[in-house]
C-alpha cells in the first residue's frame, strides 16, 4: 500500500478479499475477456467466418493482461475499452479482426457491471445467512432467559433474550429473501448495438434477426444468464443499479439496527460485544468496554444507506438512450456499497458470535420493575375475591405513583409490592406476592416462538446455505 496518497479504508481496512477481487481490475479485464471470447464462439456458432485459431488465441489470454501497457494505449486513445481491444489484439494478433466484432463499449462495460453485481449478492447472501446462523445458536441458548422488555426505551412487559435475537433474525431473512430475489431475477444486457437497436449485428448476420436474438441468447447463456432484458438503450436500465443498492441498504438497516440494541444493552450492562484480553476502550479511561464494533457497524452500515441515492438520481438523470454521467459515479458508488455491506455483516458475525450475556444484571433490572408489570394480576385476582376492580385500580395508581417516587427522588428500593400487601383491599400477603413476582410468569410464550420461529424460519433458510452455517465468526479486522 503506497503511503504517500489516499487509500480506501473499505479495502485497506474492513471488507473481505472476496468481495474486494470482484470489484478489482483483474476481475473486470478479465470479465471482459471471456465475453469477447463468449461473443466471437457464439458468432462463430452461429456461421460467421470466424476460424477456429482466432478464438483459441482469445481463450489463451483470458488472464495475461498488461494493465501498464492498457494504460499506455488507453492515454493515447483516450477510450478504455478500446485500449483493452488493442492490448489483446497485441497478444493475440490472430484474433485481432475479429475482437469485439459488432460490439460496442457498453457490451463489455455494462454485461460485466451485472455479472459483479450478481457474484456480489451471492457473496452478501452467504454473509447474511452467516450471521443468522450465529444468531440462532444465541437465540436457541437464551430462549427462556427473562428479560425486561422496551417500548420507547421505557421498562415494558418482558421477553426473553432469545426472543429478543428472533427480531434481528428476522429483519435479515427478509433481506435474504430479497438478496435471492434480485439475484433470481438478474438480467443480462447481451448484444444490443449502440444504441440498443442490434443493428450492427443485423449487418452481420445479413438482415437475419432470428440469427441475431440467437446470438444475443447464447452469448447470455455462455456468461450463465437465463434471462436478458427486453429492450436496451445503450445501457441496461439504471434501475437495476438502484434496486441492488437499495436492496443493500436494507441489510443496512437489519444491521444498525441490531448494533443499536447491543450498544445500548451494553449502557444497561446487560449484553456486551466481545471484548478481547488486550483491547483498549479508551486512551484515557482505562476501564472503558466501549462497543467500537457495533459503532463500526452503524458508522459503515450509514454509508450504504446513503450510497443508495447516487444510483436512484443517477436513473432519475438519464437521457434518452444513454449519457456518461452515470459512469464516473457507478465507479465509486457501486463498489463501495458492497464493500460496506460486507464488512457490516463481518462485523455483525465476529459481534453475534461472541456477544457477553449477564443474567444477574438483567435479573436485577427486570426485578426493579417487574413490580409494576405484576399489579394487573393482582387486580384481576382480588376482583375474583369480590374487590371492586375500579377501586383497585386506583389504589394501584397511587401506591406506583408513591413507590415510584422513592425510587426516582430518594434512590430507595421499590417497595410497592410492600404497600400492595399491606392494603386489605387486595387480601394477599407478602409472600404470596413474592410467588407472583417470578419473571417466567410474565414472557408469555416467548421460549415457545423461539423454538417455532428457528424450526420454521429459520431452518429452512439455513439449509440452503450449509456453507455459510458452517462458517466461524470472523477476526475483527482492525
């Protein structure tokens, strides 16, 4: 790594080197090579006068490329694509009439923008089904741990831990269904032309259009697409570009989301991030467990989010057939977004495959509220021996309001149940309450919608990723 300019922190720093190789230049130069050679066999196939040699000279150089010598030639063309036409034909001179026969930039340019897209998603779907597999483990273990539940970040009626988990998992099997859909639903742009007309090929093949969208078929299916667009400008639709980011964004969300929860959990000391034997929280407070990667996660996770804007003004902003202003912003835009997903959810593995859970600080917490959540059976207990419901509500109203302010003004412990006990009205003693306050006695069937969401859902999403159930929580990369 050169030290004397800018590098990008997504590739130095955060993201995985599968994700960064198909972004690279040896993918996209090599991409366009094999299909330069998918469109002289295609043509080849289809009866044009293409020998044999030509398109074996183009096979023996799929992956030799020069990128100097690219350069070079491209600083004197001023045109990329040409530039890389000219590098082959230089290796393959008995290709060189033949190469990019009836193509124009947007063939190589744009078939292989799709085809990264395409081995992209299917890197972030494994990603994803990773980190749910990691979640059910936590989920499965802590399926009945009571919890105290939040709404508004204020105390509400409790869940469990697993229970809890089930929700993260959840957002990312909706992103994975959504992965799969675009993924399944890939298009190939093929061999259009300029202007997306396939004139150019129609000179080829004579006026034949039947030999044309053949050709444009059995070129898709040798770059192993089953379906191509309907029509073309010059360009695929940059739709597609926004429907793939946005979809990206999505896991975004799943992911900030869950790096929310677990930092404020970790305020609450309740669940931490792991925490490794040498790390240091803080250059000046020594005792600090700062959650720097859920931070990470939520800091990269944003810049995804925002990423998905260029590619929707970038198809806001096309004109007629095709203009260039796409080009300079897809270079950055594209790539970036996908390197942020994938670190995102390397980050959300390494994170869900080590979270830290205290049972005792959550009991403790549940503890000093689960008295106010108990008072609703009380009621309906003492009206069962004859109270009179409203007079019991109000009696409850005024002993929380009065237990409430020791705790919040005098820091004392909540003594309600104390004060209920002590009201005839309610007929019950201390250590009947004391029964009452068992934290199991308020999830509902929270253990239960683990077991059947795990079994159901998430099961059955897992298994078509055995690889990625496989895989182990990542090193955090710093």
């Amino acid at each position: 790594m050169a030290s004397d300019r800018y590098s990008n922190p997504l590739t130095e720093r955060y993201a995985s080197a599968e994700m960064s190789r198909i972004f690279s230049a040896d993918f996209k130069f090599g991409t366009w090579r094999r299909l330069w050679l998918a469109l002289a066999e295609a043509e080849r196939e289809l009866g044009l006068p293409i020998p044999d040699e030509a398109v074996e000279a183009i096979r023996a150089h799929l992956d030799d490329f020069d990128l100097r010598r690219a350069a070079e030639l491209e600083r004197q063309l001023r045109h990329d694509v040409m530039a890389h036409v000219h590098h082959l034909g230089e290796q393959a001179p008995g290709a060189r009439a033949i190469i990019h026969l009836g193509a124009t930039s947007a063939y190589v340019g744009d078939n292989t923008d799709l085809i990264q897209h395409r081995e992209a998603l299917k890197l972030v779907a494994r990603r994803i089904a990773a980190v749910v597999a990691a979640l059910a483990d936590f989920a499965r273990r802590y399926r009945d741990l009571p919890t105290l539940g939040f709404t508004h970040f204020q105390p509400a009626q409790p869940t469990t831990v697993g229970k809890r988990a089930t929700l993260w998992i959840q957002d990312l099997l909706l992103d994975l269904e959504e992965v799969e859909f675009r993924i399944a639903t890939m298009r190939f742009r093929g061999v259009r032309g300029t202007t997306g007309t396939q004139a150019s090929f129609m000179d080829l093949f004579e006026g034949d259009g039947a030999q044309v969208e053949r050709l444009n078929r059995l070129v898709a299916k040798k770059m192993g697409f089953e379906q191509v667009y309907g029509v073309t400008g010059q360009t695929y639709t940059r739709k597609t570009d926004y429907a793939c980011l946005a979809t990206l964004a999505g896991v975004g969300q799943s992911a900030s989301k869950f790096a929310n929860d677990v930092r404020l959990l970790s305020h609450l000391k309740e669940v931490e991030e792991p925490f490794e034997e040498h790390q240091i929280g803080s250059s000046a407070m020594p005792y600090k467990r700062n959650p720097m990667r859920c931070e990470r996660i939520n800091a990269l996770a944003r810049h995804a989010i925002v990423l998905s804007m260029d590619p929707a003004f970038t198809a806001a902003q096309q004109w007629f057939e095709r203009t260039l202003d796409d080009s300079a912003n897809k270079r950055i835009a594209v790539p970036e977004a996908y390197l942020a997903i994938d670190s995102v959810l390397l980050l959300m593995h390494n994170v869900a495959g080590g979270m830290v859970v205290y049972p005792e600080m959550i009991r403790r917490r549940l503890m000093e509220e689960l008295p106010f959540m108990a008072t609703e059976n009380l009621m309906m207990r003492a009206a069962k021996r004859g109270g009179d419901r409203q007079d019991l509500h109000e009696r409850v109203r005024v002993h929380s309001i009065e237990a409430g302010q020791q705790v919040k003004q005098h820091g004392r412990p909540n003594d309600l149940m104390d004060r209920i006990a002590g009201d005839a009205a309610f007929g019950v003693t201390r250590a009947e309450l004391d029964e009452d306050l068992r934290p199991e006695l308020y999830v509902g069937r929270a253990p239960e919608q683990v077991d059947e969401f795990l079994e159901e859902w998430v099961a059955p999403a897992l298994a078509r990723y055995p690889e990625a159930a496989r895989d182990a929580a990542p090193e955090l990369r710093v």
